[in-house]
C-alpha cells in the first residue's frame, strides 16, 4: 500500500515514457517533515547519472518553518537516489540515446520510507502533443455519448 506524496503530470504530457523504475531517496529530517505537510513540487524535476550515482535535480522541497537554521534544508539541492548499480548502469546507457532523459514521474510512501518512480522517457514534439489531446477529446465524448444512450435504456 502506498500513499501518493506529488504526481509530475508534466512529465506524461511532455515525454514518452518507455520504462519506469523505483528509487529510495536520501533526505534529512526537515525535508521529510516539509514533505509530510505537503510543501513539495516535482514539476521540473529530472534525474541524471553522475560518477555512478544517481541525483534527482529540480524537486523543491520548502523548508520547515519551526526548524532553526542549523537544522534547516536548501529547497532545491540535488538528492541522491538509491538503487542498485546494476539499475543505475542500465539508466545510464538509456540516457546516452539521444533525447532521452529521466523525468520524475511522482513521489510516494511505502512502507514509511519515501520512494520516487522515474522514467526513461524521450521528448514529444508538439505534433505528438497535440495528437495525444485529440485523443482525449474523442475519447471523452465516445464516453459521454455511451453514458447518453445507458441512460436512455
């Protein structure tokens, strides 16, 4: 059972997904705190593989606001992932294919610890954007007409 912390819904619009993968994450404990109140946004975060480690960028984590100074956080430092090596290797050799990168899909709680999916994902022109909206839009309305006829019968 996990519960949802942050969904990145930019990152379903904005990039094909093709694999996604679990990670632990290193905090400190203002930062889970900030978390447990809510105080996070994983809009413009991305992972990148570094010297064999794995950092998440761009995820903002507000600070807590009763901690003292020597205690408190940066909001958007780098974090490092945990995962195995092999994982990380094969995420490196995913990202060396042009225009792949590894957007943070959302932020969740198992098991008491504080867990990130990511995908390998690779970008969508807006072609592909706005074919994926018409889509929706059809699909909307076949399930609005269907609710119509159900309703009738």
């Amino acid at each position: 059972m996990s519960a949802e912390i942050a969904t990145n819904r930019k990152a379903g619009r904005d990039f094909h997904i093709s694999e996604k993968y679990e990670a632990g994450i290193e905090l400190r404990g203002t930062e889970v705190k900030s978390i447990r109140a809510g105080k996070i946004n994983i809009s413009d975060a991305f992972c990148r593989v570094e010297k064999g480690q794995l950092f998440l960028y761009g995820c903002d984590i507000q600070p807590w606001e009763t901690a003292s100074l020597w205690f408190q956080h940066e909001s958007k430092r780098p974090r490092r992932l945990l995962m195995h090596k092999r994982e990380i290797f094969k995420l490196e050799q995913a990202t060396a294919v042009k225009g792949a990168s590894l957007p943070l899909l959302r932020m969740y709680w198992k098991n008491r610890k504080v867990k990130v999916e990511l995908g390998v994902g690779k970008g969508k022109t807006h072609g592909d954007q706005r074919h994926d909206l018409k889509n929706r839009v059809e699909l909307r309305e076949a399930q609005r007409e269907m609710a119509r006829f159900n309703q009738r019968a």
